[in-house]
C-alpha cells in the first residue's frame, strides 16, 4: 500500500514537473514519438498504469446589467448583476494497459465535473491501438469532437475563462458519443509523426441532450499538423495547424422549415410548409482552418492563434445553438431553421519578462446569418435575436503562482449589432469581469 501511495504522489509531481502538461488537448493520446509519452508509458507500467488529476475553478463575476445574458458560464438570474460560483470541478482517472514490449494496447478515461448545480459525466471512453503498423486508433465512448482548435483545448489549460460564442453555440459541451480512427504514424523518427488524421462518426447533439433524437448521424473529420520548428527562420518558431470538417443534420418532424430568401425588396425569413419536409435532413455543414505560431523566447514566448469557421446551421427560431434535444413548444413539434454563418477568433499571447506573467487579448466575431445584417433585421421579417452578429473583445492577465495555481484577471467588451429588433436597436449591456482561481494536481 505505501508503495502504492508514493508512486502515485510521484506520478502527480512528474507531470507538473513538465513544461508541457499531458493533457493538454482533451482527446491528448500516449504519444510514444515523444519524451512525454514514453515517460507516461514508464510510469503507467511501474504504477499499476493509473493516473489521477483533477482541477476546481472558484471564481467571481460582475456584469454591466443584472439579468444579462452570457456565454461566460451562463446567464445571470434577473435581479443580479455578480455572483461567485464553481464554474468547474474535475476530477480525471486515465488508465493504460501495456503489452509485454511495453506498448500500449489500450487507453481508458473517465472525468466528473462537480459544481454546486450538481455532477455530471464529461468523458466516458476509450481507445485501442494497432501496434503492427504503429499507425490506427480506435477511439469510442463519449468523447471530444475532433473539430477546431479552441473547442479541443482543454479548460485546465485554456488562458481564457471560456471558449468563444462561436465555439459554444456550434459545439456546446464539446463531447459526442460516437466512434473516432485516428490515423498517425507512433514509429520513432518516423518523417509523418507530425501529422494526425482524425476521423468520427457521432449522434450530433452531443451532451447538450440525452439520447439522440434522430437515426442520421455526423460525421466529423480533422487533418492537423503538430507543434513543427520552422527552422531558417529567426528565434525557430512553432508552428501547428488543422483544417476540419462537419457534414451532419437534424431530421425534420415537422411540415414546416424556415430559410432567408431574397425576396427582391429585401431578405425575408421564408416558410416552407411542403408535406415532403416531414422526416427532410437539415444541414449542419461547417468548414473550418486554424493555426499557432509560437515565437519562443529567454523571457516565455509569444503566440499568435486564429481560427476560421463557416456553414450552414439549422436550429430554431430564437436560438442558433445546436439544439440537445428537438425543440417542442405546448406539445408540437417547432418548426427548424437554417441559416448561413461564419465566425472567427484571434489570440494574442505574450509572456511578460518570464513565464510566471501573461498578457492574453481575443477578439472573436460570430455572426449567424451571413446574408443580413442591421436594419434589415426586423421581427416584420421574420428574423429574431439568432440572426444577431457579435463581436467580443477580450483582455486578461494569468498569473502561474505555481505548476498547481494560477489567478486569471479577464474583462470581455461584448458589442451586439443594431439591429431592427425592439430590443437590440442599441448595443445591450452586457459586458463582463471574471476574476478566478485554478487549483489541479
């Protein structure tokens, strides 16, 4: 038992004794082509192959308007304008079996997160690897969605408090249950390791509902390129990239579906009341590149982030969020709408004087339908608070007191376009400062 105890307060203090956290992408794998990796492998095979973490996130929040809404960890209730809350509490249990040549054969994982509004899964799976060729995985359970770059870094690691409006409204809770290859070649020195096909089939309304409410199901794809030096260029800087891919829907169970049409005197949320839309698909279609550019330096290093995503999205007539289950009002079943969208975020990261100090500036824009915009959102129209654009800019310092400890200092300016709508014809007040604490082990 006390052998036990220590190797497991041993395991902790070697991954916080490294520079780059194992986890810090949520679906991060034993990746053998790296130092990492095989000292995961050595500790899961001295120490009964498991590895606890965990993290809380207490914070306090004031907004500029009481009862405003918010995609900072959710909406304030009508007479408040601050609040403290537990914004997240994780607890981790990873494990992995070994073959004789100390490969991995398969890799397990289960997270809770615990707040004071209750305890909920948040990963559920598991994957096995393919060790003739060293190049597949298979992955399935509950698990992160292989898109993007904002929605798979994970929140322990993350500088901001929160993904963007974007990132939250098209990917809410992050996680699908579904069945995911991976393909990468884990041969040491091999010229490929740097390269990762992911590639899923998921229900598609993800943790947000709790079953799948149609038999079509999504599927996603992802071709990324790793951290790679950019060598004959000045100070060596990093880069990584990824381009991915989301053909899914939702299955229609009503007669009547909703797109904006140009109608000749200006565009129009269009009904479409044909019997053939009953059981009709309705497009969630997005396609999106990102990259990193890691300037590293005697001080920290610097960082530029961006990321790009376009579709189509069919959700409701007040909400362009994927819905979790199907929207139903008074017992009918509501009609679906679709719309155009685009969005993008910019980061900016710089560490100040060393790497205990960082500044962090965002700027992300989400706007749901493309083809209108200001005035010509009306209600007359047809259109609604979904068809809004938003523009967030987001300023922060992080403190890293210790490899277990981190303050975060953010403010988000949250600017809405004027609109034709009664209740955006101005910005709304929405601005918010979020002061939090991180503690993981």
């Amino acid at each position: 038992m006390r052998k036990w105890i220590c190797g497991l307060l041993f395991t902790i203090f070697y991954f916080h004794s490294q520079q780059i956290q194992a986890q810090r992408f949520l679906m991060d794998m034993v990746d053998t082509t790296n130092q990492m990796g095989k000292g995961m492998l050595s500790i899961y095979e001295r120490y009964d192959r498991i590895k606890m973490s965990g993290y809380i996130q207490p914070q306090f929040q004031y907004i500029t308007k009481e009862g405003a809404e918010t995609f900072n960890g959710g909406n304030f209730s009508s007479v408040s304008n601050n609040r403290f809350m537990l914004r997240r509490g994780r607890l981790r249990v990873d494990y992995a079996h070994l073959n004789k040549k100390g490969e991995a054969t398969s890799y397990f994982v289960f997270q809770f997160d615990g707040t004071e509004r209750g305890v909920v899964i948040r990963d559920f799976w598991g994957r096995f690897y393919e060790n003739k060729y060293k190049i597949f995985a298979l992955t399935t359970g509950m698990f992160a969605r292989p898109f993007g770059q904002e929605i798979n870094l994970s929140s322990a690691n993350r500088e901001t408090p929160e993904r963007g409006r974007m990132s939250q409204i098209l990917m809410k809770t992050e996680r699908d249950i579904g069945i995911m290859l991976t393909v990468n070649d884990r041969k040491r020195d091999s010229k490929w390791s740097n390269w990762k096909l992911d590639l899923g089939v998921f229900n598609g309304q993800g943790m947000a509902g709790p079953v799948d409410y149609d038999s079509r199901k999504d599927v996603i794809g992802r071709v990324s390129l790793k951290p790679t030096k950019l060598r004959g260029i000045a100070g060596t800087p990093l880069l990584s990239a990824s381009v991915s891919g989301y053909a899914g829907g939702i299955t229609s169970q009503s007669n009547v579906l909703y797109t904006t049409r140009d109608m000749g005197n200006g565009f129009r949320m269009v009904r479409d009341s044909s019997a053939s839309n009953n059981h009709k698909m309705t497009p969630r279609n997005y396609a999106g590149a990102d990259f990193q550019l890691v300037f590293p330096n005697r001080e920290g290093k610097t960082e530029f982030r961006a990321e790009y995503i376009a579709g189509k999205q069919t959700s409701t007539f007040a909400n362009s969020e994927s819905p979790g289950v199907y929207p139903v009002t008074n017992g009918v079943k509501d009609p679906l709408y679709t719309r155009n969208f685009d969005g993008a975020y910019f980061y900016f990261l710089q560490h100040l004087g060393s790497e205990e100090h960082q500044f962090v500036m965002k700027y992300d824009w989400y706007d749901p339908n493309k083809k209108v915009s200001g005035k010509e959102i009306t209600a007359e129209a047809g259109f609604s608070k979904a068809d809004l654009r938003y523009n967030t800019l987001t300023m922060g310092y992080v403190h890293y007191a210790n490899p277990s400890l981190k303050f975060l200092f953010f403010y988000d300016i949250v600017r809405n376009e004027k609109s034709g709508l009664a209740a955006f014809t101005n910005d709304v007040s929405d601005d918010i400062f979020t002061c939090r604490v991180q503690y993981d082990f």
